[in-house]
C-alpha cells in the first residue's frame, strides 16, 4: 500500500519496480526473520485478492440495500451472511479488505472489475442469439485455445511453487549443514586447546620436580624461565 501511494512514482510505476519495492519492504519489516521472494508475494496477493473482491462486492450490494440506519458494523454483518451463503464460510480477511477499502487506487480497481463483469454480461446476451455451423466450429476452437492458455497458467503457477519451495527447503537443509560444521569446528578447537594445556601441565611438573642439585647456574636460570613462562599460560587469564 505504501509502495502504491508513493506522491511521486506511486502511479507509474512498472509491475517489477512495484513488486520490488512491496518485497524489500516487506523483508525489511521482517528483521530478517522472515524473507519473501517476488513471486511469493505476487502469488499470495492474487489469491487473497479475490476473496477480497468477492467480499467487497458483497459489502457494495448491502451499502446500496441499506441507505439508512445502518452502522457499518451492521453493513458489515449482512454482506458476511451473504458471503458465507455462497462460500459456505465467512470472510475471515476482514483487516485485510479494511486497509484498502477506500483507498483511490482500490475503488478504481473495483470500477473496472464491475465494467468489465457488465461487458462479459452484454456479451453473453449477444452470444445467446443462435449462430451458424462455421460460427460455432470457430467458437469452438477459440475455446479450447484459451482453455489450453489457461491450464498452461495454471501449470506454470504451480511449477513456480514447487521451484520456490524446493529453493526453500535447500536453504534450511544448507543452513543445518554450516551449523553443524560450525558446532564440529568449535568442537575439535576446544579437544586441541585441551589437549594442548594437558601437555604444558605435564612439562610443567617435569620441570618442576627436576633435581636442581646438579645443574649449573645457566641451567637454573633457564629451568626458572621456562616455568615462569608456563605459569603465565597456565594460569593467568
């Protein structure tokens, strides 16, 4: 919505610019918890969109049912009882049909919706006159063109879902990957580290226990250096 409202860009912009913008926003918003593809994002509105529309037409019919003494929750709940009637379900979009509901770009949407649902009704009273047999072999064939038009949408849409999900779940799986690597590597540093202090400890107490009564003055100084510098490894944070 904030993308569509721009005072500057918001109505020229081409569908790529917009839905880039729709998903950096909404990304960004997510704090990096959630992240969203273009195409998920397109795919989700669409099919929120129509119930949307269902329901405004809906609400459309009860405002101009109900001129007076009505409030709007009371609009509200007809145009839910007319929804659940034929969907069998009430609308459960409500917040989402709220926020665009008055809105400029929206009710022009819902205008040309309406037009063109009033052209396809002018056309069907023109195709309900009877036409000739070449007529109805072309018609035919138009048909079934755009019903295979319409099934390879259909197809590619969910292709795309697939891709998308498969695309996800090699994200998580690659994800697991580098944590276990990561917990493996911090791992195999502690052992060494470990390993490493056990084996001063050890030339340390060598040190330590040695017979100094034989040694020369050269050889004390340095048995006292190397214990010095054990001791500052040992045991000084």
């Amino acid at each position: 919505m904030n993308a569509s409202k721009d005072p500057i860009k918001g109505n020229d912009k081409r569908g790529d610019t917009f839905w880039k913008e729709v998903t950096d926003d909404f990304n960004k918003k997510g704090n990096g918890k959630r992240r969203r593809e273009i195409n998920q994002l397109k795919v989700h509105w669409s099919s929120l969109k129509s119930s949307i529309t269902d329901f405004n037409d809906y609400w459309s019919k009860v405002t101009q049912m109900h001129t007076s003494g009505y409030s709007n929750d009371m609009l509200e709940d007809e145009a839910q009882k007319m929804y659940a009637n034929r969907f069998g379900k009430p609308f459960s979009l409500v917040h989402w049909w709220k926020i665009p509901k008055n809105e400029p770009k929206w009710c022009a949407l819902i205008e040309e919706t309406e037009k063109n649902k009033s052209e396809i009704v002018d056309v069907l009273d023109e195709q309900s006159r009877p036409i000739g047999r070449e007529a109805a072999k072309a018609e035919r064939s138009g048909k079934r063109k755009k019903d295979n038009v319409m099934e390879g949408i259909v197809i590619l849409g969910n292709n795309i879902e697939k891709i998308i999900k498969v695309q996800q779940d090699r994200k998580v799986e690659c994800e697991k990957v580098m944590e276990a690597q990561i917990q493996i590597s911090n791992a195999n540093l502690k052992a060494a580290k470990e390993q490493k202090e056990a084996r001063m400890f050890e030339v340390y107490n060598s040190l330590l226990n040695q017979d100094t009564s034989h040694m020369s003055g050269d050889q004390k100084a340095n048995r006292e250096k190397a214990l010095r510098k054990l001791e500052e490894k040992l045991f000084t944070d």
